[in-house]
C-alpha cells in the first residue's frame, strides 16, 4: 500500500447521520451498521458522534430528532491528510471503533474504521502479523529517536518505522507511533518504561493485546472480534 494518509482509507459503506435525522434512525443505524458509534454531520459539517448510550434518555421518543440530543466525541477526528498511524491512536485514546475524516473546511468526508486500519498496517513492508505498535507520550526536548532505537535494539528488535504528532492534550508533548519487527512487546515496554518514557498504547499487528492495554481497548477488541 503505498499511501498510509486518513483520506486513503475512508470506508464508504458506513453513511453519516443528520442533526435532522430522529432517534429512532439513528438507532436502527447502529444496529444495521454493527457500530457504537455513528457521525453527525450538518450542513455537511461535522458536529460528532452518537451512541447506543446516548440514545437511552430519548428511547421514550424515537421521533426526537439529533439537534436536540447531546452526543459526543466532536474533537474526535483527523484530517484527510493526517498519517493512518494518528487515526490508530485517536482511536485507542477514545476508545472508538470509528474516526470521521475533515477536510480543512472541516466538512465530513467519511470515516475510517479501525478494522480499515488495521488492515492498511497489516499491508505495509514485512509486516505479516509479526509486527508491534507502540504509541509513547513524552516531552518535545526528550525526543531521541536513536536513543529509542537503541533501547530496542537491546531486545533483539527493531523499529521499521516511526511517526511523530502533537500531543492534543498538552502542546510541548509530542506522540511517537513506533512499529517494530516483532509482536512481543513486554520486555521492550518494560525497558522504555524503565528509562522514563510514557507508553500510551501498544498492540501487535495480529491484533493480541498486552494485558496491561485490555481494558482499554476492550470496545475495539469486541468489533475487530481478534
């Protein structure tokens, strides 16, 4: 696959709703997507996402239209030309199985799933399930990407790629996305954790899960069926 950006990977089959739309729709949307969650858009603008439990509070009334209805979940999106690994940690931090693509009017242009992005990782280079992501939270000023490489080359691995993006929560922090050439990744993280980095996410291009990342990533466990 030879591009990796958000735009790349929109998956058209599943349609946004409307702040016009009702309840009742946008339940039934749910249920006939598989989805927890679904876009509100209007006026193809992007407002943010709804969900099973948003919709509890209004079951009484199906006919209710979205507009009135809080949802969540509107800072919750990427631009079209932001790197699939940025849509894979948006979507492990939410804990949402899908991540709405804007362009930079931030008009809707669909979502990318994460099984889509898993599928785009599971496509790059030497990958073949045997590979890991690991997502590190850290100072600007503490970036050393050959320090980091070093630490994991000390585990018999090594970092194939690398990505870097601003941390949304705190502007001198930086997120690092590592994927390395192996899927076992305690002893790195016990390492890089050792040294004082911040590990944020992890998992395996197979899909398995470390145990201390489960309970985070549960709801997307539950879609992916892994």
């Amino acid at each position: 696959m030879h591009s990796m950006l958000a735009e790349d990977l929109l998956n058209q089959m599943i349609p946004p709703l409307k702040v016009s739309d009702s309840a009742g729709k946008a339940a039934r949307w749910l249920e006939e997507f598989h989805v927890d969650q679904l876009p509100v858009v209007q006026n193809r603008q992007y407002r943010g996402m709804i969900t099973e439990a948003d919709l509890i509070d209004v079951a009484a009334d199906p006919e209710q239209l979205l507009a009135s209805v809080p949802f969540g979940f509107s800072d919750v999106h990427v631009q079209r030309d932001q790197h699939f690994y940025t849509v894979m940690e948006l979507a492990i931090r939410n804990k949402v199985q899908l991540v709405p693509v804007l362009d930079d009017q931030r008009e809707y242009l669909g979502v990318v799933t994460v099984g889509d992005t898993l599928a785009a990782f599971g496509q790059t280079p030497g990958s073949a399930g045997e590979n890991g992501i690991i997502v590190l939270a850290m100072n600007e000023r503490d970036y050393s990407l050959s320090q980091i490489s070093r630490y994991i080359e000390e585990n018999n691995a090594k970092v194939l790629s690398a990505h870097v993006s601003e941390d949304t929560d705190e502007a001198s922090r930086i997120r690092l996305t590592l994927r390395i050439n192996t899927s076992n990744l305690n002893r790195i993280v016990a390492t890089l954790e050792r040294f004082g980095y911040v590990i944020t996410a992890q998992f395996s291009g197979a899909g398995e899960v470390t145990e201390a990342d489960q309970d985070r990533l549960d709801s997307l466990l539950r879609y992916l069926s892994l």
